[in-house]
C-alpha cells in the first residue's frame, strides 16, 4: 500500500481539532485543518499519476452486469493494481483475495452500522447513555 498521510501524533492533533468543531465537519474545514501539515511543495506529477489512479479504479468499479453487481475487482499488489474478471478469472488465489476483500469491507460497514443504530436508538430515546456505551 501508500505511504500514510500523516504520523500518528500528527493524526491525533487533527482529529482534536476535528472534535472542537463539534457534530458536523465541512469538506472546506477539513482542509482548512490540515493545511498546516501538507508539505509546501506538492509534485505534480505525483499528483496527476494519482489522479490516472483514482480514475482507472473508479472506472473499472463502475462496470455491472444486467443485475447490477460488479464483474471487475481491483487486487493490490505492493507495486500496482491488476483488474480481474470474477466471471471470467480461472485463478482461485485471485478470487480468494476477491471474497476477502469484499468480507472485510462487509465486517467494516456492519460495525459501523452498529455503531450508527446504536447512537440512532440513544437520540430517539429508545435506550439509555449507559446503554450505548455497552
């Protein structure tokens, strides 16, 4: 994968600074944030290659079959992306990595729709603060 955006301690004084901005967070704000900490000088090149990136994955993601689902998936190499056909890959590593990816992205979205019922459940009044902490 890429390098990480930004140090742990780096990460925490802007997610402080996120927090004091209360409920609600702008994309405008955010940015306003984090300025401070991007590097002065951004590569263009760098950036028009991850912006190549963002539209190659986009665009292999948009294409469905008549039912709507996704027959291309991106695997993640440590250098770069290949695409595979599900419907048409022989490979079994290669959907193995397909069905992971997709359970883990599935794990990910569950818990954090917990988390949102939960926290639904506490403003409607339908359980208690302790309740939510639990």
């Amino acid at each position: 994968m890429g390098k990480r955006l930004f140090g742990k301690k780096v990460k925490k004084i802007i997610y402080e600074k996120m927090e004091e901005v209360g409920a609600e967070i702008t994309q405008s704000q955010v940015i306003e944030i984090i300025e401070p900490y991007i590097e002065a000088e951004i590569d263009i090149e760098k950036l028009k290659e991850s912006h190549k990136k963002t539209i190659a994955n986009r665009l292999i993601s948009s294409f469905r079959d008549d039912k709507g689902l996704r027959s291309w998936y991106a695997i993640r190499e440590k250098t770069n992306s290949r695409y595979i056909n599900v419907e048409q890959t022989t490979n079994i590593k290669d959907t193995e990595i397909v069905d992971t990816s997709i359970e883990n992205r599935m794990v990910g979205l569950r818990a954090a729709q917990n988390k949102v019922h939960k926290i639904y459940k506490q403003i409607t009044g339908q359980i208690s603060i302790d309740d939510l902490n639990n």
